[in-house]
C-alpha cells in the first residue's frame, strides 16, 4: 500500500496492535442503526433507512455482496485496538496492520486456511460495500458516503504464505471511535452468537438498554423496521419469540409482553436485575 495520505494532505502512520488482554469495543453508532446484512447468504438488495432525521442508504455490489454482521466483527477489533492505545496515550491511525491470526484469534475464528479466507472475503465485502448516512453530519441535507474499508492488502512470504494484512478505515468511522461517548464495550461472548439476528439484537440492546436496572421493551414492528431485515414481519416475530425461549444473549433476559397501544413488545433486562420493572420502562428509537 503506498503512502496514504489525508484529504488535507497529511500521510497517516502505520498502527499496529496493542499487545495484551484488549477489552472488545462497539461503535454505538453501528450497535443503533441498520449497516449490515443479518443473512448469512449473499444479500445486494440495499437497506433504504429513514426515521426522523436519520437516513441510512447501504448497497452492495454483485460481486461480492453486503457486509454481514459477521464481517463487522473486523470493526469491533479495530475499534477495540484504537480504543485501548488511546486510552493509554498511544498514536492512533485509520491505517492500521495486523496479521490474519491477530485478527481472528480475537474475533473467536480458527486461524486455519479457512478461516484466512473468510476472512479475506469479509474485508473485500467490507470494501466494496457503500454507505450514505445523515449521522454526525452537521445539516440535514449533508451526506456522508464511505466504504467500511477504504482499501487493504495482504503481504505473503515466498511460499504465499499469509504475513500480514495492512487496512485503510474511514473518516466516519474513525472519528466515531475515537469520541469515547460514542463507544462501548461488550460481553466477549458476542463472537459465540450464531445468528445473525440474535448478534444483532445483542447489539442493539446492549447500546439502548446499558445497565438500566428497570430494563426496556420496543415493541415487534418497531424492531422490524430497526433490524433492515428483508424477512417478512411474521418471520422476524417468530424469530423473535424463539429467542425467548432460548435466552441467547449474554448479560441479559428476554421476554414479551402487550403493551397498552395492544402491540406485542419485546423486553429485556439485565440478569441481575429486578425482574419486575416499573411500568412504562421502554424506550423508542
């Protein structure tokens, strides 16, 4: 990768990983709004978000599809490693470099031949992946676009062998970690979620509902919307009452209930919380 330099002519230095037990970090930004596909197959039909003032516009390309949830997981260790070497007076850059079993070890994949390559094919759909978002931008008629990943390379020894890999992020993103109101860590478990609904439900929890000891509810379609999901709404509800009954998410309980408009709402509450929180706990996005 040559020299990179800014839109106002500086060159971004090289950043590499902080070494030691680093805490996993979230951009609330990315916990709050649809940027990602939840499928597991390839998905080129775009999000089209708008709720209030916040638009997001996400799109893909058929080559190589959207950005899963999954994927995003090379963001939280990014975030992750930007965070801690600024929280300890050390020199941050969009530029970063690692290698692959850095990478993988932290985001609980195998560092094996397979697990290489998807990790490759997550940061080509990283890249290739576009975003046109109204969030942080200073007037409601700005736009912000950007790829999750502005660009990247690996390095191979003689025998092809994977050394390194060297990755460009956005302003956007950037700017949004290195705000420490805009960020948040999350249980390690995360990575253990399998499903792409359920990881994102975590995310969304975790960000709106924190340590609330009352906890909150939204009600179904409210998260249907939220989730950008292309499932139907009977899909995503049946989805949903699973999860209930399952209890997947780590550090908190799920449960539903009818709210007072007659909608069925999904509440959650941190597990060592009262279990009985005061009506009207719930919060709307």
């Amino acid at each position: 990768m040559p020299a990179y330099r800014t839109h106002d002519g500086r060159q971004l230095e090289l950043f590499r990983p902080v070494a030691g037990d680093v805490a996993a970090r979230d951009a609330r930004d990315l916990m709050s709004w649809p940027f990602f596909s939840l499928a597991k197959s390839r998905r080129v039909v775009p999000i089209d978000f708008r709720m209030g003032a916040v638009s997001i516009r996400v799109e893909a390309t058929p080559e190589h599809g959207m950005a899963t949830i999954w994927d995003a997981d090379i963001l939280i260790w990014a975030a992750s490693q930007i965070v801690e070497a600024r929280d300890n007076g050390l020199r941050t850059s969009r530029l970063m470099a690692a290698t692959p079993y850095e990478i993988l070890t932290f985001i609980g994949r195998t560092d094996s031949g397979l697990g290489y390559h998807r990790l490759k094919a997550a940061l080509d759909r990283l890249q290739a992946t576009t975003v046109a978002t109204s969030i942080r931008q200073p007037a409601a008629r700005w736009r912000h676009r950007f790829s999750w990943i502005n660009e990247w390379k690996e390095r191979l020894d003689d025998r092809r062998r994977p050394l390194g890999i060297e990755l460009i992020l956005p302003d956007w993103f950037y700017a949004g970690v290195m705000d420490e109101t805009l960020v948040l860590t999350i249980d390690r478990a995360y990575f253990d979620l399998t499903g792409g609904l359920e990881r994102w439900l975590y995310r969304l929890v975790r960000r709106h509902g924190g340590r609330q000891p009352g906890g909150w509810s939204f009600d179904l379609r409210h998260l249907h919307l939220k989730s950008g999901s292309l499932s139907p709404f009977k899909r995503f509800a049946f989805e949903i009452r699973a999860m209930v009954a399952r209890q997947p998410l780590p550090g908190y309980r799920l449960s539903l209930a009818s709210g007072s408009d007659g909608l069925q709402r999904l509440c959650f509450r941190p597990e060592d919380s009262d279990p009985h929180p005061p009506a009207g706990g719930r919060i709307r996005l």
